[in-house]
C-alpha cells in the first residue's frame, strides 16, 4: 500500500467513521449523537447521557430509573481489588490517583476475568464497559482518600452519579448546587471528538485487546499536561498572578519566552469553547473573588494574546473554568484531572464499543528518517 503525506498530529485527518459525535471547531460546537453537549449538561443527568452514549438513545422516565439502579450497584468494588487499593495508593503516593487508576483498573479487570473485545459478544463488552465506568469514580476516591491517610468511603446506591462521587471523595453529602455544577462539568468533557485519549483507546481496541486494556492505555493519555493534565494548572496561573496590577507583566513575559498559558487556546475550537462559555456561566452563578478574578484575567489575556499573536484565535479552553468551578465545589487540586477522567471513561467507553464492531487493525505508518540502509554491521570488540 503506498504511504500518503498527513498532517502532523494527524491534525484534520479523517481515520474512521463515527455515530458518537462530532467537534466542529470553526463554528465553537461539539455534540453527543446529535444532540449539543452543552444543552444536554445544561438540561439532562449524567445517567441520562450515559445512556445516551452508550444505548444510542436519551431514555424516558422509566428506561432512566432502569438505568440509574443498574449501573449504581456496579459502584461497588470486589473484595479483592478493595483488599489491594491501600497498597496501590503507598506505591502511587508521589504519583496521585490518576497513575493509581491504571494499576487498580487493571486489576479490576483481571478480578473480572475480562476478555478481548474480540472473543466477546456485543452484550458482553456493554456489561463490561458499564462495570468499569461506574468503578472508575469509586477507583479514584478510594486511592486519593489512602493518600491523606483516610478510609475510602462506601459509594451510595441512592445517589445520582454525580453527588455520589462527591460524596465519595468528601464523605459528606453534597448541597445540591455543588453537586449540579460538578455533573454539568462532567456531562460537558464526556466526549471530545478524536482527541488523544479517545484515539489512543480506539487504536487499542482495534487490536481486540480487553477493555481494561483500552481504558487503561486511554488514562496514560489523558494524564499528559497538554491533554487533561491542565485544568490544575490552569488554576496555578490565577495563583501565580495573585492580582490584578500583576496580569500583563505576568502574562507578556511568559508569551515572549515562548511559554504556553495553560487553560488558553485549543488544537480544534478557532473561536470560544463552548464548554469554557458554560462553565463561565456555572462560576459566574456562585460569584465571589475568584471568579471575578478569572473573568478578568481571561479578558485581558486574550487581548495580550491578540497583540503578540495576531491572526491567531486564542481563547480559554474548558480548563480555565473548569478549575475555578472544581474548586468553588470543593475539589482539591489534585482530583481535578482524575475528576475529568471519571467523565471521560464513559465517551471512551462508547468508542471502545464502537470500535469493537469494526475488524480492520489501525496500523498506520510512519516515514525512516535515519541513515540510510542497509550498512554494515560491525564487527564485534572483543
């Protein structure tokens, strides 16, 4: 087969076909099965869009209770595995929870006794991607609550998904207004189109490796700093700057030294990202200090970011705000990435199914570059 010159990053390159959804940047608008996602975060539950996601369709009154019973008794973990979490959180403590995660996921799926995607029938891999979303944010508190040196609380089957991951992590039962904001957060980063994450979990699957596989590989992704490793960082910006007198200083230094401003700018969106708008919106409802801060810290970043950049469309991204909104809902800093990870285990798992269905291997190529071949082996030193 001959190879064709792509894009770096594969930036633009179409690689599959895809019922799930669709980013379409230009126009600052992203969808879950036809459906905008922020319309849907700003009007439906996180069960309902899983189902969504998964089942192909918003479920009625009935088809949600089903639902939100089903995948709530999936929230517990097995002996074993719980038996084996203090451990992992002593391995992982300088990593976090998120490194944790691939270790326990990992072994939930072996306690499971998963197998590849590809000796499995549709029905099979759906039970077992249900399984592993609903352990994920019960994966996530248990090895962050071991790291402060704090029993993992028990998840709660009366609780929708949102306030009982909250009430996980806190051991407190949330109000209902932190709990709200922290699932329209999650409803809106459940799915990002081809990002890296969703990528690396498709090329995984394709393989007919076991979920566990794929997720675990798709959480290795999401933990670099330029994918979801941001939303934290992009808070320690508003601290670095401190004040107001301090942003242009702070903020032209760095742009002229070549450093990117965390939570500014995205490889897709070339005008605001809606889910920056909404969660604008969402920090603007609770109010106070910070958030008046951030508002004006995006406002005349993006004005120095215009003049040192002309021509180029440079706006916040879902981590400015998503940040200020985990941290008015009382999240420490270092659950903000795992929290995005427990949103996105459900579009990764929607596409690992998806993909299932597809037999073709994604086997690309890449173009040698080194010293041309064949030369000469050298001789052995004695």
């Amino acid at each position: 087969m001959p190879i064709t010159d792509v894009p770096r990053g594969l930036a633009g390159v179409v690689v599959t076909d895809t019922a799930l959804g669709d980013v379409r940047g230009r126009e600052g608008f992203y969808h879950y099965r036809q459906y905008s996602a922020v319309e849907l975060a700003q009007t439906r539950s996180f069960e309902d869009v899983w189902h969504l996601m998964v089942r192909g369709s918003l479920p009625d009154a009935q088809q949600r209770a089903r639902f939100a019973a089903e995948t709530a008794v999936l929230r517990h973990l097995p002996q074993d595995v719980r038996e084996a979490l203090p451990g992992i959180a002593r391995a992982g403590a300088r990593s976090g929870p998120l490194a944790g995660l691939r270790t326990a996921l990992s072994l939930l799926g072996a306690s499971a006794g998963l197998r590849p995607l590809y000796d499995t029938a549709p029905a099979r891999r759906e039970a077992d991607a249900l399984a592993a979303c609903a352990a994920v944010p019960t994966l996530l508190t248990a090895l962050y609550r071991l790291g402060q040196g704090l029993e993992p609380v028990e998840p709660r089957d009366d609780l929708p998904h949102a306030a009982n991951y909250l009430y996980m992590l806190t051991g407190t039962e949330p109000d209902a207004r932190r709990a709200r904001a922290v699932e329209q957060y999650l409803v809106s980063t459940i799915d990002h189109g081809f990002n890296a994450s969703t990528f690396t979990a498709r090329v995984i699957a394709s393989t007919g490796a076991d979920l566990a596989a794929c997720l675990c590989g798709a959480i290795g992704a999401l933990s670099g700093p330029l994918h979801g490793g941001a939303p934290s960082r992009a808070l320690d910006t508003l601290v670095a700057i401190g004040t107001p007198d301090r942003i242009d200083e702070w903020i032209r230094a760095r742009v002229l030294a070549g450093e990117r401003i965390m939570g500014f700018g995205h490889p897709v969106y070339r005008t605001e990202d809606p889910r920056s708008r909404m969660l604008r919106g969402i920090a603007q409802d609770f109010g106070g200090s910070l958030v008046a801060f951030a508002v004006e810290v995006e406002a005349r970043v993006e004005e120095i970011l215009a003049e040192l950049k002309p021509g180029r469309e440079l706006h916040t991204n879902v981590e400015f705000y998503a940040g200020v909104v985990m941290e008015l809902c009382g999240l420490p800093r270092e659950m903000f990435t795992p929290t995005f990870c427990a949103a996105r285990v459900v579009g990764w798992s929607a596409n690992i199914l998806e993909q299932a269905d597809d037999s073709k291997i994604i086997r690309p190529a890449a173009r040698y570059t080194g010293p041309p071949p064949p030369q000469p082996v050298p001789a052995a030193l004695d």
